[in-house]
C-alpha cells in the first residue's frame, strides 16, 4: 500500500455534509470498481457503461443525488446484486462533462453512508432503498482516543518520511482534524489497500473502532518501510548498478502484487518456476535449472542475457528427460504391423522382433544401432517408420546428406547469438519422448570441413557405450541416449567412416527380384497411385504379365521407386479420360501400353545368343542399381604385342586384362599357340557401354574366357 497524491488536498475539497438535506429513501445506485467512496470526498468518475449513465441522468434530472457502492470483482461489467457490497456512500453530483467517445466524466462528493435495503429495480439501471447509517458523534474526546489519533499522525508522518515525500502543508491538514472519524476517513481514502480492506474500514460505524484499524493498517506499513530503509542505507555502498536495479524491481514488484498488478515479466518467473517443478529430470539438471532460474530472476528484463537464459530454461522444460512412450512387446502384433507394410526384407523383421523378445525379458537393454545399407528405393526409410509403428514409439527422421557442421549434431555453445542445440536434441524434443526410433538418413554422403566432422561427433552418439551420457554443447549436461533406437540408412557402406561402421550393426538390402516387385506393386503400389489419383480400382485392369513388361521395359532399378511412378503415368492417364467422361474399366494390354507409357525405354538382353561368336563373352555385373549383363568383346590385330583397353576400365580390371593375357602366355602350350605369335599381335579388349566407369576385381575369368 502507499500513499496518494489526492491526500494533499486542504480540508475545504472535502465539503460538509449538509445537515439540513433531506436524503430519499430511494435512490438511482451506481456501481464503481476498483475505488471505495469514503466519507467527505470528493472523486472525479468516468462513466461509460450504459445502466451506470442512465442512473447518473436520472438524478441529474432529480436531486442529483446517487448511491455509489463498489463492485467485488471488479472484472464484471455487468454485475448482480450479489457481486456488490451493500454499503456505500450517498454522493451528490457537482458537475458532469460528456466526453467525445460517449463517456461522463462527473465529480461527485460523499455525503453521508448507507446500506443497500432492497433493490427496486435492475434494468435500465439499479434503483435502491436504502438506510442512512449515522455515525455517533465524538463530544468529548478521550485520552486513549487522543493518544490514538496522535499515533495514526506520526505513524503518517514517519511513513511519509521513509518514502522521501513528506509535504508540512499535508501534515498541517492531519494535524487540524480533531474527530477521530474524519481523521480515519482521510487517512484511510488514501491508503493504497486491497478493495475488500477498504470495504472494511468504510463499514466500521465507530469512529474510534475505524480509526484503530486504520492504525493497525499504518502500523503494517511502518514495519515494511522500515525494513526497506534499513536495507538501503546497509547495501547502499556496496550494491553494483545491477544490483540497485534488481533491488528497486524488487520493490516495485512487491507493489504490484500488494495490488494484485503483478507485471507479465513475473508472472513469466512464476510460470518457469512452476514448470520446472513439474517437469521430471535427473538431480543434475534440475540442479542446473534453479541455478540459471535465480539467475534470471536478478537480470533486467530487457537485457539480452535474460532472453540466452530464458531460452535455455525453455529447453529444460521441453526436453523429454525421462519420459517415455511404453513399447509394444507383443510379438505377434508387431510381427504383422511390419507385414502390413512391407512384402519381403525378412532379415530385418526378424532382427527387430528378437529386439523386441529381448526387451520383453529384459526391460532395462540398450537400443540397438542398426545401418540398412541397400539400393535407392528398397524401402529403407520407410521401414523406419514400420519399425516405430510396429514397437508403438514416435518416430523422428533425420537426413544427413550433405552435413558439413558439427554443430548440427551437438549444437553451438551458448556464447553464440542465436545458438540452439543439435538436432539430436531438436529431434528429441519435437517427438515428446527419449525412446523415439530415430532414423540418420543417408550416413555415407555425411562430409567434413573446416567447420568440423560430424561424422566424429556422431562417435559418440551411436556408441552404446558412451550415448547414455551425450552432452551437447548448448545444455552442456549429459543427457542419456541410451533408450533411443538408433537406425541410420547408407547405399553403400565403403563410404561411411570405419570408426563409424564398427559401432552399427549393418544389414544389407538387397535389391528386389522381379517376383517380389511384382507382389510390391499389386498389394501397395498400385492401390495407393489409384486412390492418390482419384479413380477406382474397377477402373484400371493392369495384370501380372503387363505388370511384368512395365517393370522390365520401363523401369532399371532395385527398388521400387520408378516402378510407382510408372503406375502413376498409367493411373493419371487413365484419370483424365474418367474426367473427360469415360467409365471404363480401361484394361492396360500389349497393344495400349505404350499409348500409356511410350516406347520401351530398356530391352532385355537375356535372349542374346552369344555363343557363336568367338570373342565375345557375356558376364554379370553388380549395380547400385540391381544386377546387370556384362559383354566382353576381344578382338585380336596384327601388331606388336600391345595389349589394348578401352571402355572406361578401372584400375582393378585393367589389372585383370593384365592377368587374363598373362595366364593364357603361361597356358601357350596347352593352347597351341607359338610363343613368337604373341609379339605379332595387338591384343584389343572392349567393355560395351564406354561412358560409364567399370571396376571390380571380379571380371578376370571373364576376360580369361573371351581371350
């Protein structure tokens, strides 16, 4: 509470209630908030809600007189009989001003105090009656009353002093009031109380009993004030800047909740608080988090350290420390949620269900690291996600392709502007759980450079041995990793650093055969482009032998990927004809495909008959891709003993050409072939397909034979 400006008023601005006015039973009652009219004031009101000006032109036209009471809670603009005290003051209006937005503004004074009898009507405004509450008056003062009276002044002027504002013509007003009623009244008007202690001295009758309450209130405030002058004059000398701001904050704070004003920046303190006391976490960093909470707490609002430290505290309470989502270990529900998805891959499904048996028997094993190294298309990040729906948890991708900073797995120090933790942490938090199943797209096209290697900063978060304890260089707390289901996904595994690799247990994928995409791309391929496409499966009749063609003749590839996309060509086609009008069913055969897709884009070479050429042998070859025919063509020259290679050869198959020739030096006997004839020939070897690179140590039986 603290004193108002309005007490300096001289005794003249609070009037004399006439004795000779003769007050109505009935009375036009206005409600005001936040304020409580005591007696001899005189307060200037805004007037804007529509009941409250009908009540205040209805007694300007009358007597001008009007019964102000205060609101309870102060938030309602309408109010009810129930939501209003029942004493109040009967005011006159003095004067009244209509504003420009349609408000009044009217000064009243309080005449005399009344209590609310009955309500005679409610709308358009309240009209009451009410009993005059006449207060005893004070002929003779006594002695305890006048050492009371003497106590309520120096009480004010001490206060007034403590608070730097003490005014002698203020004082000279208090010091003239001989009743003890009046005395209280100002006193009292001007303290910055709670509205309900305020309703309170208004409803104390006895002069003498309002005044010892109001001196109970001052003697409250004298302690509070005194306390702080005493703190002010011991830290004065040693406080810092910063240390006088959080103290006059402080202050102000205290204030403000005293009036229940409290500022958005505590509530904001309040609210971290609260969360952090709800939020479950290990001893460490809760620990941390009180520490940078006090912190926070004694830094100005606007500085912009406080913003890095509310920044962090918000990551405490975000990150998931130890809540996690509960696993689903039946095994054969999860054994066909894997199915439901996915045709085929059994090495993988049954890797996970032995997971699964495991964790079944032992709740507290680590989360495996597995690596699905494989062909584009095969299905491996969507096997993820199978694996996350089959064993109940969120699941949380990553794509690592093109990485270069290791900050993007631990995160920059705090020191930074803008600096946030890595996406290990990011991903933990956007999922809600630590036992997500999280997916590192792409580990083998991870890079490095001058910034860092993120491919040693993920050491140690794929390292069962160490992950329970990763600390990221923005929370700089360990933060256990352990419950995680770490998959990461590669083409291929020569890429990917061997410290790296040693830690993951790699599963290979194959390509598929023509069986299995065949199975693909009538039990999910094809359903899916038909309902992403808008038509009905009664419309397209696409079988097994034109599904067939398509995936030889238009597709080259181990996975699927282009084969759905085929499907959709066919499916978008056959969409706009259904639009156009058409009904179908439109049946896709040898003689539409290709009105459908075009000219075949690859032809078999299977049935090629190679056996009478001499020269000419046909290997096999391995793709990222899947598997391919590899002709060799030997061709033999006059020369002088050169041996040719074209066909954009690598080093290992140069050096098998090499051998191949040797071996067959060493075999001249059993060949019949003179030794000189070797001297006499260039020997040319040709691999088909020139603008592509070939390497491999397996072609040199190959070569031995064309040879």
């Amino acid at each position: 509470m603290e004193f108002d400006d309005t007490l300096s008023h001289s005794m003249d601005d609070f009037g004399e209630s006439p004795k000779d006015l003769e007050i109505p039973e009935s009375l036009p009652m206005m409600a005001v908030r936040d304020v409580v009219v005591f007696n001899y004031m005189i307060i200037p009101l805004f007037v804007g809600r529509p009941g409250s000006v009908e009540a205040v032109n209805e007694a300007v036209n009358g007597n001008k007189l009007l019964m102000l009471v205060t609101q309870k809670d102060a938030t309602k603009d309408e109010p009810t009989e129930k939501d209003l005290y029942t004493v109040g003051m009967v005011s006159m209006i003095m004067r009244t001003l209509k504003l420009p937005d349609g408000r009044l503004k009217v000064l009243v004074q309080a005449l005399s105090k009344a209590q609310i009898r009955e309500f005679e009507q409610k709308d358009p405004y309240f009209k009451v009656k009410v009993d005059l509450l006449e207060e005893p008056e004070t002929e003779n003062v006594s002695v305890e009353t006048e050492a009371l009276m003497r106590t309520v002044r120096e009480q004010t002027e001490k206060i007034m002093s403590l608070r730097g504002i003490l005014s002698s013509d203020l004082m000279m007003i208090i010091n003239n009031i001989e009743e003890p009623g009046r005395l209280a009244d100002l006193v009292g008007s001007n303290l910055r109380l709670k509205i309900g202690e305020s309703q309170q001295i208004l409803e104390t009758i006895g002069p003498v009993e309002r005044l010892q309450l109001v001196a109970e209130l001052l003697l409250k405030e004298l302690e509070v004030s005194t306390v702080q002058a005493k703190i002010q004059s011991d830290a004065k000398e040693e406080m810092s800047k910063s240390q006088r701001e959080y103290f006059l904050r402080e202050q102000i704070q205290a204030l403000k909740r005293e009036l229940g004003d409290e500022d958005s920046y505590s509530q904001e303190i309040e609210e971290l608080h609260k969360s952090l006391q709800k939020k479950k976490m290990p001893k460490y960093a809760r620990k941390e988090a009180e520490k940078q909470l006090k912190r926070l707490e004694m830094m100005h609002p606007d500085a912009s350290e406080a913003t890095i430290v509310r920044t962090y505290l918000d990551w405490f309470i975000d990150l998931p420390w130890k809540k996690g989502s509960k696993d689903r270990l039946d095994l054969k529900i999860a054994a066909e949620q894997l199915d439901e998805g996915h045709y085929g891959l059994d090495k993988i499904k049954e890797r996970i269900l032995e997971y699964l048996a495991v964790r079944k028997l032992n709740k507290d094993t680590k989360g495996p690291i597995i690596c699905f190294v494989g062909p584009p298309g095969v299905g491996k990040t969507s096997l993820g996600q199978a694996i996350a729906k089959a064993m109940n948890r969120k699941f949380y991708r990553l794509s690592l392709g093109g990485m270069r900073d290791e900050a993007e797995i631990r995160g920059h120090r705090r020191t930074y502007i803008g600096a946030l933790p890595g996406r290990i942490l990011q991903g933990l938090k956007t999922v809600g759980t630590n036992n997500p199943v999280f997916m590192m797209d792409e580990i083998d096209k991870i890079g490095d450079d001058y910034r860092g290697d993120p491919s040693s900063a993920l050491l140690e978060v794929l390292d069962p041995e160490q992950n329970f304890t990763f600390s990221d260089h923005y929370m700089n707390l360990p933060f256990d990793l352990s419950k995680v289901m770490f998959i990461t996904t590669a083409n291929r595994s020569d890429t990917i650093p061997r410290p790296l690799l040693d830690r993951m247990e790699v599963i290979q994928l194959s390509g598929y055969t023509l069986e299995e995409k065949k199975v693909i791309a009538q039990r999910y391929l094809l359903p899916r482009q038909i309902e992403e496409n808008g038509i009905k499966p009664r419309q397209i009749k696409l079988n097994d032998a034109m599904l067939e063609k398509v995936i030889r003749n238009y597709t080259h590839e181990a996975g699927v990927r282009n084969l759905e996309r085929e499907l959709g060509k066919i499916c978008r086609k056959i969409a706009r004809k259904v639009a156009e009008g058409g009904k179908g069913p439109y049946s896709i055969s040898i003689n539409t495909i290709e009105k459908y897709l075009g000219p075949p884009k690859y032809l078999p070479e299977t049935d090629l008959d190679t056996s009478a050429q001499p020269g000419l042998v046909v290997g096999l070859a391995w793709t990222e891709v899947g598997g391919e025919l590899l002709h060799i063509e030997t061709a033999v020259l006059q020369g002088k003993g050169k041996l040719i290679l074209t066909g954009h050869l690598g080093d290992v198959m140069k050096e098998s050409a090499q051998a191949a020739l040797s071996y067959c030096r060493s075999r001249k006997d059993d060949l019949g072939v003179d030794a000189a004839y070797f001297d006499s020939i260039d020997i040319h070897i040709h691999v088909p397909a020139g603008a592509i690179p070939k390497d491999g140590p397996s072609a040199g039986i190959t070569m031995t034979t064309a040879l």
